[in-house]
C-alpha cells in the first residue's frame, strides 16, 4: 500500500512511519526538514520536504493514504494542513485529533472543559480540521494523552458511543495509536467518523 505520513519528523509521526515500514509499506515521509526523519533508509521509504503552509509541496501521490501526525502550538495551521491535504485528493486521508474536543466533548465528560481552557485558541483550529477531514469522507483519531513507550498488547479501537470519560491521568502511547491507524488504512472501519484507540 503507498502511504503518505505527515509531519514525520515529529514523535507520532516517527511512529506512524515506523509502523508503516514493519508492515511493508511504501512510504513517502513528509517533514518541513526531512533530515530530522529519524528513521533508517530503506528501498521502500521516501523523505520528502514540505510544509502545510505551502499546499503545493506536500508530495500526496494520488491513489495514496495519508495519515497526519500533525500537531501544533500556533492555531491555524492544523485547518491549513486539513485543507491542503483533501485538495492533493489522496484515496483515504487517516488524521490524529484529540479526545475531548469537537464530537467527543460530550463523551469525554467534564474533562473535556478543562481540555478546552488548555488548548485555547487552538482549539477551534482542531475541531475545524476534524470537521474538515470528516467532511472528506476520512477518518479522525481522537487520542487521549499521548507518551513514549511500547505498542500495548491489548490495545483495540472504538466508535464515539463506546468512548470512556477523559482521564488526565490516564494515557497512550504513541506507538499504540500508529498502530491503530495503521489498521484502519488496512482494514478501514471509522469511515467518515470518528474513531478512539485505547490501549486496553
């Protein structure tokens, strides 16, 4: 399968493309500076310079999957990511948003007000690329808090209805939501929707 990982040079994106490769896929790793793509060389692995600021560098090949590990300080950039992204038309598009905001606020429960206030102004820029990837017929993770550390033996994933309250004590590792998203550009099943990984 050819798959685009944005923003690989980051931790989830590192992740992502880790994934990727285990499982034989061709990938194009896409960082602003491709040399930080801490990831050893391989015929199956292309590092590509781009930035969502500038839609016309993301190398998307068409018929391509591409799953986002894009995350940000700076509100705006999240939404420009989401739109450059669905205008390059890749078959499928696999995006990482938070739990507790946009769709999952009310599943998460009361803590998703204290996400809020954390987040501030980025938070609309989240909850407008979810929308926008939805709208595109994709599939938005919605990831507690994430962490370092091993895929988690019994990790599985679930729609909204089956969400558990946000616990800010509770969290997941990076590696168990590449996974996750690695199955859903295989198997797809969260279509159109959101999706939660969890760990157990």
């Amino acid at each position: 399968m050819n798959l685009t990982v944005l923003a690989a040079s980051g931790r989830t994106g590192l992740a992502l493309t880790r994934e990727a490769l285990r499982r034989g896929h061709t990938v194009t790793a896409i960082a602003r500076d491709p040399d930080r793509i801490a990831v050893p060389g391989s015929p199956h692995l292309r590092k590509v310079a781009g930035d969502v600021d500038d839609p016309a560098s993301l190398a998307v090949a068409a018929g391509s999957t591409v799953l986002s590990g894009l995350g940000t300080d700076r509100a705006g950039v999240l939404l420009a990511g989401a739109k450059a992204v669905v205008a390059a038309g890749p078959q499928r598009i696999i995006w990482l948003g938070a739990y507790g905001t946009g769709k999952s606020a009310e599943v998460a429960g009361e803590a998703a007000g204290h996400l809020g206030t954390m987040l501030g102004d980025r938070l609309g820029d989240k909850v407008d690329a979810d929308g926008t990837i939805l709208a595109a017929g994709g599939t938005v993770f919605h990831a507690g808090l994430l962490t370092d550390g091993p895929e988690s033996p019994g990790r599985r994933t679930v729609g909204l209805d089956a969400g558990p309250p946000l616990d800010f004590a509770a969290v997941i590792s990076r590696a168990t939501v590449a996974a996750a998203m690695l199955d859903e550009a295989e198997t797809p099943r969260f279509a159109g929707t959101i999706a939660l990984p969890l760990p157990e």
